[in-house]
C-alpha cells in the first residue's frame, strides 16, 4: 500500500451500473477506519440515473490501489458491502471479483492489455487536429496531452506499452500493458479519469463515445487476451478453440456489455474494422475476434467487440463466463473467416457459421436476457437495473427527433 503520510485526502473511487465513476472525498486520517470497517454512503449512487435505490452501503478500498495524485491528494477503488460487511452482489466490482473466482481456474491465467481509444476535442466541440493513423502530430495540443496522460499513469504504477495518433482527426489510442481481471478493470477507469483530467486541464474535453462524428471512425477498446496454455506457437490449442468457441457463442449476449450505449451500435458495422458478425480470424481486422501477435508478443486472443463505454467489470466478468463455458463442454470452434466481412456471401459458404452481431441496443438486451450462462452469472438485481436503465435510453432516443431526419423528411411530407 502507498504510504499516506503526506497525503491529506483520499478520494474513494467506485463505478456505478453504467460504469461511471463516483468519488467520495476522506480525510487521510480516516483512511485507515474506512479499510476496516468500511465507509457509509448512500447506495443510491450505484443505480447510476436512476436512483431507485435508498439504503446504506459501506465503501471499503482496497488498500492495494492506493496512488498519489499530487498535491496532497490519494485515491483508492473500492468494493461496495452491506451494513454487515459482506460484499455486496449488485456493485459492478464485486460482480467481477465473484465471477473471477467462481472460475478461478481461467481467471487466475487470465490476464489482458487494452487499446483504449478516444477523440481530444476544443471548447467548441471540434477535433484538435487533421492527423490519420499513426501521423506524427506537430501541431496542436493532442500530442503532449496524450503523453502527459500516460506519464502520470506510469507513475501511480499503470505500465503502458505505447500511445499514437488514431485514423479520425482528433483521435488517440492509448495501450495498457496486461494486467488480470479486476486489475485491469480498475485500471481502465483510472486511465479514462486521467485522460479527462489532463485535457481539461488544457481547455479541451477528451470524450470516449463510441462515435462521436459522421463519416469519422468510431472509438474501440480491443481486449488482447492472454491465458496460460492455451496458445502456442501462434496456434490455437483445443483448450484455446473451446475458450473462443464460447466467447463466439455468447457474443450476441456479451454485445450488451461490451457495447452498451445506442452510440455503440454506430460503430458496430460501420466500417473495415469495425465489427459486425459473429465471426473470428487471424488477419482479418473486421472480425469480432482476432488471433492476434500483438507487440510482437505471444499471440493474444483479440476481443474487438468492446468500445470505451463499456463498464469494464462487467464486460471482463463476461468474457471470462463466455470463455469458461466453452471449456467446460469443450465446445468446437468454426473454421475462421479471413476475407472482407462486408463482402461475404454467407450463402455460398456452409461451411462458415456466420451470425450477425445485435444491430441496437434493444437487440443486444434482449440476446443477454435470453442468454442463460450470461444472464445467470450476474446478480438478479444488478442485471435487471442495468437493463431497465439501457432500455429507458433507448426508448429516449427513439423518441428524439434527430438533425438528419428533420433535414430528410421536411420538405417530403
């Protein structure tokens, strides 16, 4: 744990349903109360929007993700308990920490790194800069907010393998190195905190939305999967196949995790390297899952279903059931799909299982209620608030009326 000695506070850190993050700010000389018996809040914070929720809760940190922010100011994430000190099912962690140690044989051989992608804008909502796909940005602020980012990562200890400017004008990705499960989790949403932190420290705002522009590339987070001996050489094992299998399998359910917002299904099927099927492959970047020589490392098993909206808890707790079913009934995995996925006839091809991933939100939902291993492994409460909250968006923007259809419809009716 990180010394506090010179600390004076401490922020508590928790993610609500949707994966936001809330805080509650404790004098460093209360931090040491708050790991042992827990710090009271009101347990509506977690419903996200919704606030149906009214009861006290404990937040207790977990004394192992102490860093030092500067300027007298710590932060640690914590686990959410009932007012008896048990963890509590319905917080987005704890669900991970559960699920993680019901398959404890995968999870603790399960480790991964993450391209987190994003797009820095100015005050006007525009991109800060013109640049493609690994440009070497000289003008504008992108750049240097970028590598200010990562340097404070690296040094509350989150090691990041690289940064570079991404395909859209405005666009960064930033790579963390492997971690496991709920290490990783935490890991994101810190990295997220950081990066809104140090552009608005600059007058900018940096959005992680999983579109925010038409005609522009929307915004990922790859997962490159590692697990122990199920790799070599580059080359799935059996145990390997059965592990994609069952990610493949559930991939419709997981959608609901991995791209959570009506936003997200704007980047599902919007482009070459974009996903938009059930399918895996080795090369081929549209696919949902790729293996992957990432880093010129081991190869990883490239989940690219994800974007930045994702709760980061869940979506792992979901990979990791998705894969250990697959395991457990060592399920076969179908011949890859290397060529254009925009292209391909699944008609003249019976020998590819190809399925289209949901094409909204509804669709995704609905594939993860009727997901027995998925629906299942999540708190009753936790997936039914998650649910109703994603459906009430929905429902809201269906009811918008949008720029393009008053342009479209206007003069037609």
């Amino acid at each position: 744990m990180t010394d506090l000695n010179d600390a004076s506070w401490v922020g508590l850190t928790f993610v609500d349903v949707f994966g936001l993050l809330n805080s509650v700010q404790l004098p460093a000389e209360r931090f040491a109360a708050a790991v042992a018996d827990g710090e009271p809040f009101d347990g509506s914070a977690l419903e996200g929007r919704a606030r149906y929720l009214e009861a006290d809760m404990l937040l207790r940190p977990d004394p192992e993700t102490v860093v030092r922010l500067g300027d007298g100011v710590a932060r640690a994430v914590c686990d959410v308990l009932t007012l008896d000190g048990k963890p509590w099912a319905g917080d987005p962690r704890t669900a991970l920490e559960s699920i993680a140690a019901s398959v404890a044989d995968l999870a603790d051989r399960w480790s991964a790194g993450v391209e987190l992608e994003f797009y820095l804008l100015d005050a006007d909502g525009r991109p800060v800069d013109r640049g493609g796909y690994f440009d070497d940005v000289v003008e504008g602020p992108g750049t240097g907010i970028v590598r200010e980012a990562a340097d404070r990562l690296r040094s509350c200890g989150l090691e990041i393998d690289a940064s570079h400017h991404e395909a859209g004008p405005g666009q960064y990705e930033l790579d963390l190195a492997a971690l496991p499960p709920v290490a990783l989790a935490d890991g994101v949403v810190f990295a997220k905190q950081v990066v809104k932190e140090v552009a608005a420290e600059a007058g900018l705002r940096a959005t992680f939305m999983p579109r925010p522009f038409d005609g522009e590339p929307g915004s990922g987070l790859h997962l490159h999967q590692h697990v122990a001996d199920l790799v070599a050489e580059g080359t799935l094992n059996d145990d390997g196949r059965a592990f994609v299998a069952g990610q493949l399998t559930h991939a419709r359910g997981l959608s609901a995790l991995a791209a959570p917002t009506v936003n997200s299904y704007k980047r599902l099927h919007s482009g070459p390297e974009a996903p938009g099927a059930v399918v895996w492959a080795h090369r081929n970047r549209a696919a949902l899952i790729r293996l992957s020589s990432f880093r010129r490392r081991e190869a990883s098993i490239e989940y690219r279903g994800a974007d930045p909206s994702a709760n980061p808890y869940l979506l792992i707790a979901g990979l990791l059931a998705s894969g250990a079913h697959g395991l457990e009934v060592d399920m076969e995995l179908p011949p890859p799909l290397e060529e254009d996925v925009g292209t391909f006839d699944p008609a003249g091809a019976d020998h590819i299982r190809y399925e289209p991933l949901p094409r909204d939100l509804d669709d995704a939902l609905d594939a993860l209620l009727a997901d027995d291993v998925l629906a299942d492994a999540f708190d009753r409460q936790l997936l039914s608030r998650l649910v109703d909250g994603r459906r009430a968006e929905a429902e809201e923007y269906r009811a918008h009326v949008t720029r393009w259809e008053f342009d479209r419809y206007r003069d037609e009716a």
